[in-house]
C-alpha cells in the first residue's frame, strides 16, 4: 500500500498527541475491541455529517490504527488528491465497483495485518438499504467486519463489535443492523438503521 501519514515521523505522534487532546477535550469516550494484530474491514456508521470524517480519522489516530480509508472518487480530484492519499485515502469509483471488491481482496491476500474502512452508507443522506460491496470485500477477503460507530447522543466512538462473514448474508446483515439501531448519529434523520436489504451492488 501507498506511503501514508503513518508512515511519516514525527507527524504520526503529533497527531496521535493532537487526537487524544481534542477527543479529551470535546468530551469523546472511544472504544475497541479490535484485535491487536490480523487484518479487517472497518465499516463506520452512521454517516450524516461532515464531522465523522475528521472524528473517525482522530479515533484512528488515538486507538493507533494505520487505517487505509475507502472514499468516493470524487473527492481526490485535484490538489486534494495528494492529501488524501497521503491520510490514507483510497479512491472508490462505484461505477466499477466489482473490480474494486476484486481488487481489495487481491490486496489483502497480499498484505498482513492491513486495515481498510468504509462508509457502506456512501453518502450523508438517509439510504433504504446498504449497498453490499463491504460484504463481498470482507468475505472474498477472508477477514472479519470491525463494525464501528460515532454515537453522538452518547459521545461514543469507536469499534464495538467484530463480526465474522457467514454463509447466510441476510443474517449476517440483520447483525450488523442490530448493532446499529440505537446508535445516534449528529443528524439522527439522516440514519436508517434498517440496511437488511441484499441489493448486491456497491
């Protein structure tokens, strides 16, 4: 995987440091139960403000997780590219969203203990149902759901539950929308805790 901010010395601890303080300061409380070693698929939720990109990069940052995120595309045109990229940033074309799950499983099949994380929701407004590519990426890949989560209500963030792939999605989707369902975000009615849907796209 590319050179990222973690990789960068100096600047790592800095901002690990700065994380730790603004999440103090701001009254946040973060969670994990993530492993310490092995690789997963982090899924954040609920998506619906601007403000979980910047919370969920310094919870990363506090918990020590070199977490390569997975965004749209659109947002690494031009000169905020580089800096995306540069935080961890992965393009997601939704267009070509199965050679992107085809992709992500290569990568991990080649990669230890790498951490990837995705907003499944893709956008900050209310979906139906969720788009299932985070499944088939995490399943072709072999590797466990960290299901994480900013609960604004509550001030809570962080991982809270792993969840390993089944045979049965439905189930496995009605798990993760359990988990889900008392969770606040800042925008609670930009929230549908309601994704058991099957829709097998991106």
């Amino acid at each position: 995987m590319h050179f990222t901010i973690h990789d960068t010395p100096g600047v790592i601890h800095f901002m690990r440091l700065l994380s730790w303080l603004v999440l103090k300061l701001s009254g946040w409380k973060v969670v994990n139960v993530a492993p310490a070693t092995g690789s997963y698929l982090i899924i954040a939720a609920p998506h619906t403000s601007n403000w979980d990109f910047p919370l969920g990069i310094a919870i990363a940052f506090h918990l020590r997780l070199k977490v390569y995120f997975i965004a749209k595309h659109t947002l690494f045109n031009g000169f905020a590219g580089p800096i995306m990229r540069w935080l961890g940033g992965v393009p997601l074309n939704r267009g070509a969203s199965k050679n992107f799950v085809d992709a992500s499983v290569e990568i991990y099949a080649n990669s230890e203990n790498l951490i990837f994380a995705i907003a499944p929701e893709g956008t900050r407004s209310s979906v139906g149902r969720w788009k299932t590519g985070f499944y088939h990426m995490a399943k072709g890949a072999n590797v466990p759901l960290a299901l994480a989560y900013f609960d604004f209500s509550k001030r809570i963030g962080g991982i809270g539950k792993m969840l390993n792939t089944t045979e049965n999605i439905d189930a496995d989707m009605q798990a993760i929308a359990d988990f889900y369902e008392p969770v606040m975000g800042k925008y609670p009615n930009n929230f549908n805790p309601d994704i058991t849907g099957t829709k097998n796209t991106d």
